[in-house]
C-alpha cells in the first residue's frame, strides 16, 4: 500500500471541506429520466490509466441505450479515443498535477484548466465518475455540476482517505484488486453490482498473417521502469532462432534512441515501428505476441486480447498486470523493501529492481505461446 504524508492527507481533506461549501451552488438538477444521460469519466493520469476506462463501455451502454460517453483526460492523451465509436467527446485540459517539464503548474496551464471546467459544465453531464478515489477529480466533478457523482473514497489503495462529501455515490475501498476491476466496481451504483470483465475491450480490428508476428515495446514513462538493452538483445536473438517469426519494435515519444542501442546490440536490425496512436493500435492488433513493460501500449494489448508477456519493476503489477488470455508477467521485488514505490525518485538507482528480471527466463515464458 502507498503511504502519503500526513501534509498530504490533511490538504485533501482540508481542500474537500472547504469544496463542500460550494456544493449546493454549483450541483444542477437532475435531467429526466427519459432522456439518455451524458456520463463523464475523468482520468487526468497516465495514458494506461485512460486506456483502462475502456472496460466501462459496453456495461455502461448497455445499461443506458444511447448514453453519450465523454472521457475528460489530459492534453496528452487526447488521441486515445479519437477514434472508437463508443466515446461521444474527449474533453482535454494540461492538468498540472499530472503535467511534466517546466511549465507544469504555470497560469496558462491553470487558465487552460478553468476554460475546460466550463466546456464540461456547459455539457451538463448527469453522471460523473472518478474511478481513483482523487479529490482533484472530485473537485473536476464538481465544477461540471453533475448531480450524480460517483467515486471512491480512498486514493488507489493507499492510506489517503477522504469523507466523500463531495460525492453522491462514494464507494469504500475494495480489497486491492486490478484497475480494471476497480473500475467496473466503480459502476455499482447505476448497475446494481459490478460487471464481469469482457475483453477485448478496445474496439480495434484484428489483423493476423501467416507469419507469427512479436512487437517489442521496451521504452516506458519512468527511466527506472525500463529493462537494460542487452538484456533485450539478448531475449531479441534467442527469439529469432525460431523459424518463420517476425520481430519488430515499437518506439513512442522519445524512444527511438533506447531501439536504436537494442539495435545496435544485435546482428542484424529490426524494424522499429513509430507512428501516432491510432497506427500504434493498429500495429499492436496486428501482432500474435507483445512483449514490454508497465506501460501505455502494453494495456492497449491486453484491452485487446492479446497475449501478453509483461515486466514489472517500480509499478504495482496486482494492479496492472495483464488479464488478456495466455498472458504472463514478471515482478521480482522481494528483496526491495522500498515497494511500493512512489516513482519519484529510485533510492537504489546503482541497483534498480528491473535488474531482478532475467531474459531466460522471459524467453522461457514465451517458449509456450510461440509456433511449434
């Protein structure tokens, strides 16, 4: 479980207090009930967060017929659902707690915030979700004046515990389970209980060749999330022993680097794959097998069912290993009592626990999911 300081838990209950005042002038009222409802999710975070709302859709569709889906995200992640015929709207701001580089938390980004909470007020959403527990999400709900507003009353399983006066429908900490799981018991209140997972989960076509195909994603959001290049290398070329395979890499934002060395670590290249995010979904549709870390494109591959083969570090894997069928995952933090670990700073960066992860036995664990 994350610990918070003190300062911290004392300032998000101080901040939901002095919210609470406001309630009454801010909340609509209820749209009829005949009308389909426009449903607000909120996930100002990281693009695997945004991607794990994707569970919600059918169970909320189903529920309500024509409802309108809006994902509010950051700037960043404005491509996520550009495309998926579920989401009615993506509604975007460069929130500053979860912005990075030198004009995080500067006046533009905070007037740029301002201007969405009145695009999102202007919506009238009748039901908004907060599926991590944040009062900063709350505080988002709030401002949109939605009359209905679910959410959780602990931030992501840790011991950052609110009073839900903010919401509507606040919702206890369950026991810590999946994200994905976390965010269909989100829907308790509208359904009745939560909804069995169903994947895929992302509304992208699959496409196969004869040929069996792996994408190779080893870059990830944090330098200690990332796996050593001969390391890759060395699962890479043990790999393409076996006969008719395709490998490949994929390379996000500020990654074509990290494949060029893994490259330059094997006898012959591979093709590194580069492309915005609606061509990154459809390369990964594409393939029989992903490798890669605690990232983006690896939740993409599970949302989609597509066998998974994950590393783990500094990330919680209870949380986000992958669920898509034949899936496997490493995470060798036994002798690390620093984890759970905040991602702030490694205070064992001369020995990082991605070290703990070996290729043999990566290559073991895809020995059973390739072609015999």
């Amino acid at each position: 479980m994350l610990q918070y300081s003190q300062r911290k838990i004392r300032l998000a209950r101080a901040l939901e207090r002095f919210a609470d005042i406001f309630k009454r002038i801010l909340l609509r009222k209820p749209t009829p009930a005949s009308q389909p409802p426009l449903i607000l999710l909120i996930e100002p975070f990281q693009m695997g967060d945004v991607l794990s709302l994707a569970v919600l859709f059918d169970p909320l569709l189903e529920r309500f017929p024509g409802a309108k889906i809006v994902i509010w995200c950051h700037d960043r992640n404005a491509a996520v659902y550009a495309n998926d015929a579920g989401v009615h709207l993506i509604l975007t701001a460069p929130f500053p707690w979860s912005s990075h580089g030198s004009k995080r938390g500067s006046l533009s980004h905070w007037i740029a915030v301002l201007r969405s909470c009145r695009r999102a007020r202007s919506l009238r959403p009748d039901i908004a979700i907060d599926v991590r527990g944040d009062i900063r999400s709350q505080l988002l709900m709030l401002a949109a004046g939605s009359p209905q507003r679910i959410g959780y009353t602990t931030y992501v399983h840790s011991n950052l515990c609110l009073r839900g006066l903010l919401l509507s429908d606040p919702l206890a900490d369950i026991a810590e389970k999946h994200r994905y799981l976390t965010n269909l018991n989100a829907l308790t209140p509208l359904l009745g209980s939560a909804p069995p997972l169903h994947l895929p989960a992302l509304n992208v076509p699959r496409t196969t060749s004869e040929t069996f195909t792996i994408a190779i994603h080893p870059g990830a959001g944090w330098l200690y999330k990332r796996w050593d290049p001969t390391r890759w290398a060395a699962l890479i070329t043990r790999l393409l022993q076996h006969p008719n395979m395709h490998l490949f890499l994929i390379a996000g934002p500020g990654e074509l680097a990290l494949c060029d060395e893994i490259n330059s670590l094997l006898p012959s290249p591979l093709e590194v794959v580069s492309t915005n995010f609606d061509g990154l979904l459809r390369t990964i549709a594409s393939v029989n097998l992903f490798i890669g870390l605690d990232s983006g494109p690896m939740n993409a591959a599970t949302l989609m069912n597509i066998p998974v083969i994950a590393l783990f570090g500094p990330g919680e894997s209870s949380v986000w290993h992958p669920l898509s069928h034949g899936s496997r995952f490493f995470h060798h933090v036994e002798n690390y009592p620093c984890h759970p670990c905040t991602q702030i700073t490694c205070v064992r960066a001369a020995d990082p626990c991605m070290t703990a992860i070996h290729a043999d036995e990566v290559y073991a664990a895809a020995l059973p999911l390739l072609p015999q």
